[in-house]
C-alpha cells in the first residue's frame, strides 16, 4: 500500500488541470476551456511542476510545447481522467429514462453501419437523455482502442485480431467480390485466375489490421497486386467503379454499396472464411449494470440483423 500516502497528498483536481494544459498547450486557452482565471491555473502549472520536476509546458518563441515527459503523460491523462469519471459517476441503481450518459464504441464503418442506425433506434426509444457516440476506426486506430479499452465502451470487432477481451457474438456475414459494372473479368463466379491477374483495392492491409479473406488470398498464393488502400468499405465503389479493380466486401453491405451504381458484386470463387462480427469490451465494464443494459441493446439489435 505504499501508494496510499502520495495519493491522499494529491489534489485529483489537478488532473483535470493537467489535461487541459497538455491539450491546449497554452495557460490562457487552457483556463477557458475549464471556466478558471488565468491565475488560478498558472498555480496548477506550478504544482504540477513541482510535483513532476518538469516544466511540462517550455516555451518556444511565442508558444508551448510539451517537454517529453509531457509528452508521455499526453498518453494517460485522458484515459485517467476518464476512469476517474466512470468512479464517481457509477451509481447502484440506474435508471435508463432517467440517464445523460454518453456510451462511446468504435468499429468500422461496416459494422457502424450493419448496426448503428438500429442500436441507435433502441437507445432513443429506452434512453432519450443517453447519447451513442460510434467512432469508425482506421487501422492505426485499432491498436489504440485495444490499449484504450477501459476508456471507451465498447469496440466492434471481428475475431482474429484480437482475443484476450470479454466479447459477444452480434452477427455472422460473408465475403464477396465488388468489381465495375464494365469489368470483364467480372464473371458471376470469378476466375481464381482472374483474381490473380487483376489489380486491386484492399481496406486494411497492416499486421494487426485486416481481413481474414484477404488473409486468405495470400495464403493461397494469389498475392494481390494492390493498387489503393482505403480505411473505409463504403468507399470501395469510388476505388473501383470505371476501373479493372477487384476488391472484397461483406454481403451484408453490398445491397449498400450497389445502390450507389457502377459497380457488381461476384461470388469468390472458394470457400472464404466466415465473418463473426463481435463486441468487446474490458473486464472492468463486466458489472457494471449500465454497460450491462447497453450489451442488452446490442444483443436486441443483432438479432434484428436476422
């Protein structure tokens, strides 16, 4: 318990002064931001300098910048500060009706879309004063979701990428080939030779941001030439429509896709491996009784899904 004494020395309100200078990186902006007097927050600083033996904030002609200690603690005080709050505002009874809570979940702009407008649907109808907010994702934005987990509420994930998170199973999809309406390759089952031989647009190509299925053209030695990475399913028709470019995209969004015109959907030619869309959460959310109700939700509206 050694902690204990440096803890019951602290001020937690200066975590929130904390955040505020490393954001802004100006004492003036800063103090605004939080409705405080410039005075009052130049003695934040200065605590805080004390405390940490830094400046934190050096200046640099007429600004700031972070000092790299600062810059490390950049990292942290958003999710600190945002577990403090989750701390004080637990309550053992919650009443939905009655909540302003916002619950905050990443994901792709493929699940976002298969699942949002429902969800959205069902948290207005039980909870009018609760916000969703559904941030999509990029692949750099994974890993930190991942390593953020206990700060946000929930991430939309499809298993392979990750498996050390408490997770529920919300809907199953599959694969198939999106290509211009003018391609010629683009048979209704297309050629493994085809694939082979066209260039293409992947989605997300990193080691710990991907696609199963296009795992699995790899694997079977199809290596894809591909011309363009985009972060974003809904997008592929502008990556592909007038062009030769295969890409792969889930069923589910296809209908989607196809309404926006100059692009096919083809079935792939083997069996690709099947898409199991999960939520994740961490272990810390376990019990508590409102992220409880919002895995209601979720479960209420994947079922929906089928």
């Amino acid at each position: 318990m050694a902690d204990d004494p440096l803890l019951s020395r602290l001020d937690l309100n200066l975590l929130v002064s904390l955040d505020a200078l490393l954001t802004e990186r100006n004492v003036t902006r800063a103090a605004e931001r939080l409705h405080l007097s410039q005075p009052s927050l130049s003695a934040a600083l200065a605590r805080l300098r004390a405390h940490f033996d830094d400046p934190l904030l050096a200046r640099r002609g007429n600004t700031y910048e972070l000092t790299p200690l600062a810059t490390r603690l950049l990292e942290h005080t958003a999710d600190a500060l945002s577990a403090v709050r989750r701390v004080f505002e637990s309550q053992s009874r919650w009443d939905p009706s009655q909540s302003t809570r916002t619950f905050t979940v990443h994901g792709s702009d493929y699940a976002l879309t298969v699942i949002g407008a429902t969800l959205s649907r069902l948290v207005s109808a039980q909870a009018p004063g609760v916000r969703l907010r559904l941030v999509p994702t990029s692949s750099m934005g994974i890993d930190d979701v991942l390593n953020r987990l206990a700060s946000v509420d929930g991430l939309i994930l499809p298993y392979g990428i990750t498996a050390d998170r408490p997770s529920m199973d919300l809907w199953r999809d599959d694969w198939v080939i999106l290509a211009a309406e003018d391609n010629p390759r683009a048979t209704p089952t297309v050629s493994l030779e085809a694939l082979s031989a066209s260039p293409w647009v992947f989605t997300y190509q990193t080691r710990s941001s991907f696609t199963a299925v296009g795992r699995q053209l790899e694997q079977l030695g199809l290596q894809p030439r591909v011309e363009a990475v985009v972060e974003s399913f809904s997008l592929l028709p502008l990556y592909v429509a007038q062009t030769d470019r295969f890409a792969l995209i889930q069923r589910k969004l296809a209908p989607r896709v196809l309404g926006l015109g100059g692009v096919q959907v083809c079935e792939i030619p083997f069996e690709p491996v099947p898409l199991i869309e999960a939520l994740w959460w961490h272990p810390a959310h376990g019990n508590d009784p409102e992220h409880v109700w919002l895995r209601g939700l979720f479960a209420e509206a994947a079922r929906d899904l089928q």
